[in-house]
C-alpha cells in the first residue's frame, strides 16, 4: 500500500488546491495540527479512493496524493482510513 506523500513532494496544482479548500472549509490551526501529525506518522493509504475523517473535516485522497477537504457532514467517497 502506498504512503500519503508529504506537503513538500505535492504537485504544485494539488498543494494550491488543497490551500484554496483549507480557506473555503475554514480549517483551523488546530486542526491543520492534527492534520500534521497525521501526515508525520506515515501513514499507509489505499491505491484507490480514501479518506480520514477528522470530525471537523475530512481530507480526500487518491492512492498516495490528498487530493481534498470536505466540511464535516460532506459525504466522502472510498475507503476510510
């Protein structure tokens, strides 16, 4: 199984799209913290569709790349990790 990649090795249109949703979905320090920690522990994430529910969000990704986030309520497709 793939690992979530890090901030740093995104594609540049996948970090500005993920910047862009963190200000529409009013993501907060502290959960961009939690969001932190997470990607810290390198996670393992499935080849397809997935997602972490976080409570207050969700991050949407696609094998290794995050690809989304979603307000808390927001149906997600894929597998929860």
């Amino acid at each position: 199984m793939p690992r979530i990649e890090t901030w740093g090795n995104l594609p540049t249109g996948v970090r500005q799209h993920l910047i862009d949703r963190m200000r529409d979905r009013a993501i907060g320090m502290a959960d961009l913290n939690r969001l932190r920690i997470w990607i810290d522990s390198n996670p393992e994430v499935p080849e397809g569709d997935w997602y972490k529910d976080f409570g207050s969000f969700k991050i949407c990704g696609s094998g290794s790349l995050p690809k989304t986030f979603l307000r808390r309520g927001q149906a997600a497709r894929g597998k929860a990790v």
